[in-house]
C-alpha cells in the first residue's frame, strides 16, 4: 500500500507462518525449538501492548509466577464438591473461587454441600469459557422445563445408569406443558444461538413464524428489524433498535413470552449483563419484575410435574420458567461498580441481575475476560434444587459427573484464584471504577473527534463517525478505520444493518489494561488525514453522505 498512515503500522517483522512450526518425522533441534518460540513470544508482546478491541484483560503478569505449575497435571473432573480418588487437583482453590462469585451474585452457600437447600448455589469453574457454561445451563433449563428428572428428585426402581431420560408424561390438556421456547435479545452472543442448536430448543421467532404466522404480538412496522412471518428474527428487539443502548426492550420481551405462556409453553429467558457488541446491561430486575404475573398467570410457577400418570407420589414441584443470565463479561466486574457507587467512587451503576432477583436460575461469567486469564475459563452457578440429573455415575471418578466437560482443567481454578488473591475488595472496586471512567473518557475524544472530522469534511467520515457508547459500558463503538489501525490496535469490525443499510463499525473495549494514553495514541492516529478512508479495501462500504440516508 502506497498510503501508509505514519506510525500505524507495528516493527516490520516478517508474519509468523505455518511452515516456521510444522512438525516432521524429525525432532526440532533445541536451538529451532527456542527461536521459533522467540518469535511467537514476540508476536504476542507486540499485540498485547496496543490491544484494544476485544473484551479480554491483559494485565496477566501477576500469574507469571503460576508458570511452575506447568510441570504438574492439574485435574478436576467430577464434581467441585464431591473430592474423588483422583489426587491432582486443585479442588480447594475451585471451591474457594465459587465461593467468591456466590457471594458476589448474593446467592446462598450449602452449609453441607452434600445435603443442600434447593435455593444455595451449585457450579463449577469452566474449562471453555461462557460458551461452556451457556451450553451447560441451557442444558439444564432444557431438562428442568422439559420434565426431566433431577438430582433431587428421588425415583423408585431406577438403574444407577441409564441413558434415556426419566421423563414427564404430557398433561392430556395442554400438549405444550413440556415443550420449553427461549427468548433472548438480537444483542445476544452467538455461543447462544450454538447452544440452541446442539440442544433442540427452539426459539420464540422458528416456533412463532412457523406455527402462529402473522400472529406476533409486537408492532415491528417501520423499525427495519427483518422478519420470517412477522416474527423478529435473530431476537427480541432491543431498545431504540440499533441506534440503542443494546438493551433488551422489556415492553416487546413481556407480549411475547405471554404469547407462548397463554399457549401452555414453559419459557426460558436469556438476559445478557455486558453484551458481545455494545456491552449493554439488559434491566434483568426489571424485567423479572414485569414478568412475574405472567408466570403466575399461565400456572408456571411452582407446577407439578408427574412422571407416572397412575403413580401420585412419583411427581416434582418446579417452576415453568428458567432466566439465565449471560454475564460473560459484566457478571464479573458490575457487582462492583454497584459497591463503587454505594461508596461514591462512580455516580450510578448497571442495574441488579444477580440471585437477589428469585426468579434467576444461573448465571455465567468469563475468567479471561474482564478478571483476566491466561487461558479461557469462567464460572457458572446455579441454584442446588434445579440441578440436572448427570446421564451417568461413573465409578472410576468416584465424584458425580455433574459437569459438562470430563477432564476439568484444574489450571483454571488456580489461575482465577490467584487473581482474586491479588486484589481485594478495594483494588476490585477501584479498578471497576477506573475502567467505566477510561471509557467515558475514551467516548468523549471520539465523540470531539466525530465533530471535528464532519467539521472538516473528512473523506468517508463527511457525516462524522456514528460514536456510541450506552450507559456504564465498557465498550464504545464508532465508524470502521482502515485496516492498518484496526490491526494496530486489534479492534473488532462488525458490519451492522441501520435502516436497512449496512455500515462498518469497530468497538473499543476499556478493560483494565486500557490506559488514557492508549486511547490518546488511538485517537492521534483516528484523527490523521485519511484514517476512515478505506477506498482501496475491497468489500468497503462508503458511508452515505450527510443528508443521503
Ligand atoms: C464472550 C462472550 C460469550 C462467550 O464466552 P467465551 O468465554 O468466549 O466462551 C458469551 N456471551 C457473551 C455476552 C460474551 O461476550
């Protein structure tokens, strides 16, 4: 390219290739060995200092010292409250960290884990990350709404290991009573829209534009949201469309569910706390609030569930509804910005999604995200009373495999206890604070910046940049650069519809390594004569001209 931006492009350094690390019938020689790491090592130095785009923590050097650990295998499979014979684990620290985010999320610890109260907290630390614990939780919503036997419901007669499902038999009146629908917003992360997939639960638009057409009970006329059969697709409409903050918009969720509850449907909402694009915070409490005498209206709370029509005594208690909270990133640092406005140290903070709220079943956050760790991780807690049935009790673990993955890195654990070691409370409640400021900061300059390119008439950016930011996010997003400051940078490009047109956007996200200084370096470069030109990128699309739209 003939154009470079000056100073946006890193050392000029050759790319790392395939070839530098294929494996042959011959061993690498120590020398090779070492100089080909060198160089992956210095690939990951030079990204990491200016990474700016994507929601995970790189302030990582306090687990350097963790790097003695790499000589042991480090093994949790089975349950975390459940030791097994397996004696290379790390068990403790897990307990020790679920303990942590229990309290964190307000939930109830078991006094006797192996005899605990249908409302104290289960979970485990994830091997993958939210995508893990999103899949295990709608895993466990999917058998809870679907009538399928769980841990705490004791059935006569049955084999310690069976493979088919102890199941509810279908009320003769409503033929629905045991096929759940899922609601989630169109701001929602794709592990979920995966885990819909690989578990078969079908969502409210499939099930609505296929069974009800014409029928949704929300007016969608004139926001350009695309639908099949007049049901949204992709999700619940979020508020303001895409303009919005990303928040669920609780006046089209409540119709809609009510939709599927007056037809006998049990109903599984997803709400996300940090979403994947704009970082929103759907209202979890408000929400619940608004949907509460839904529930109860359909007879979704607390229905009897019977697994033997001729037996009256083989029958579960359980609700007709499931809320997960996806809080893969503000799960993990929204709890303190709460503590940090009630100390005064931030003026307000995203609203409450944890187990204060009852109708909440589980929750997940990432360890590699907003913590931060040096491999992917997360946690997911639950309520103990709704816990799946494992398919199987394997005696060689002699610990009930009650998680999703068998082998369990037991590296996870210690990584993310080793974070939370590191700071209290007061360091987690100034860092929380510290990073909504640095975004703040970060959405003003680009804000100023936006005005000062249309003053100019800036090519491409004529009509400014389209800077958003919602309400104590971590993310800003803004008119996509050209592709030396996105690489520089490593910032996410997502194309997004607006009025039925498409326009190219990277988002910023402040976490706790994002300094004022990398913004300011950012902006010095957003700023450069021809830095949203992007002529010469095959597949660019020009923004409309002020007064085109
Ligand atoms: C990142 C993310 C996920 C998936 O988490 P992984 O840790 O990448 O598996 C799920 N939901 C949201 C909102 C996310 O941002």
């Amino acid at each position: 390219m003939t154009d470079t931006i000056p100073g946006a492009t890193g050392a000029p350094l050759p790319p790392l290739s395939d070839a530098d690390f294929r494996l042959g019938a011959e061993p690498f020689t120590h020398e090779r060995r070492a100089e080909v790491l060198d160089r992956l090592e210095e690939h990951l130095e030079r990204h990491r200092v200016r990474m700016l785009g994507y929601q995970v923590n790189l302030s990582l050097d306090g687990h350097a010292s963790l790097g003695r650990f790499l000589r042991h295998h480090i093994n949790n499979a089975g349950d975390p409250f459940v030791d097994s014979r397996f004696s290379l684990h790390s068990r403790w620290l897990e307990r020790a960290v679920l303990e942590h985010y229990a309290r964190l999320w307000h939930a109830r610890l078991p006094e006797d884990p192996a005899r605990p109260r249908n409302d104290d907290a289960w979970g485990y630390v994830l091997s993958m990350g939210s995508t893990e614990g999103n899949l295990y939780a709608l895993w466990n919503a999917r058998d809870y709404l679907d009538g399928n036997a769980l841990v705490r419901d004791e059935i006569s007669g049955e084999a310690s290991c069976r493979t088919t499902y102890v199941r509810a038999q279908h009320p003769d009146d409503n033929p629905n009573a045991y096929s759940p629908v899922a609601f989630f917003s169109q701001e929602t992360h794709y592990s979920h829209i995966k885990a819909m997939r690989v578990l078969d639960i079908p969502t409210f638009y499939d099930l609505g534009g296929s069974l009800y057409p014409g029928q949704c009970p929300i007016d969608l006329s004139g926001t350009g949201t695309r639908t099949y059969n007049g049901w949204p697709l992709g999700g619940v409409p979020t508020t303001g469309g895409d303009e919005g903050p990303g928040t669920v918009d609780i006046d089209a969720l409540v119709p809609l569910v009510e939709f599927f509850a007056a037809k006998g449907h049990p109903v599984l909402v997803n709400f996300n706390v940090g979403s994947v694009f704009k970082g929103a915070y759907d209202d979890v409490e408000t929400a619940c609030a608004r949907l509460r005498p839904v529930f109860e209206r359909y007879g979704l709370v607390d229905r009897t569930v019977r697994f033997d029509p001729d037996d009256p005594e083989r029958t579960s208690v359980r609700n007709g509804y499931w809320v997960h909270v996806d809080g893969a990133l503000g799960g993990a640092y929204a709890p303190y910005l709460e503590k940090a406005r009630d100390s005064g140290l931030v003026k307000s903070a995203p609203p409450v999604f944890d187990f204060r709220i009852p109708e909440v079943s589980s929750i997940v956050t990432s360890g590699h995200k907003y913590p931060g760790a040096p491999v992917p991780t997360g946690i997911y807690l639950s309520r103990a009373g709704s816990k799946l049935r494992p398919p199987s009790d394997p005696a060689v673990v002699s610990s009930p495999d009650s998680t999703f993955a068998g082998s369990r890195s037991g590296f996870a654990s210690l990584a993310m206890w080793n974070h939370l070691a590191r700071l209290g409370e007061e360091e987690q409640l100034r860092q929380a604070a510290e990073s909504l400021h640095v975004a703040e900061y970060a959405a003003a300059r680009l804000r100023e910046l936006s005005a000062t390119l249309r003053e100019r008439e800036e090519p491409w950016a004529e009509d400014g940049i389209e800077v958003g930011h919602g309400d104590h996010a971590l993310s800003i997003w803004f008119q996509q650069p050209r592709t030396e400051i996105t690489a520089k940078y490593t910032l996410a490009c997502v194309p997004l519809s607006r009025d039925g047109q498409r326009h190219d956007y990277s988002h910023v996200y402040v976490m706790p390594h994002v300094t004022r200084d990398l913004i300011d370096e950012l902006l010095t470069d957003l700023a450069r004569p021809g830095a949203f030109d992007r002529t010469a990128e095959e597949g660019a699309v020009r923004p409309p001209l002020p007064g085109q739209d």
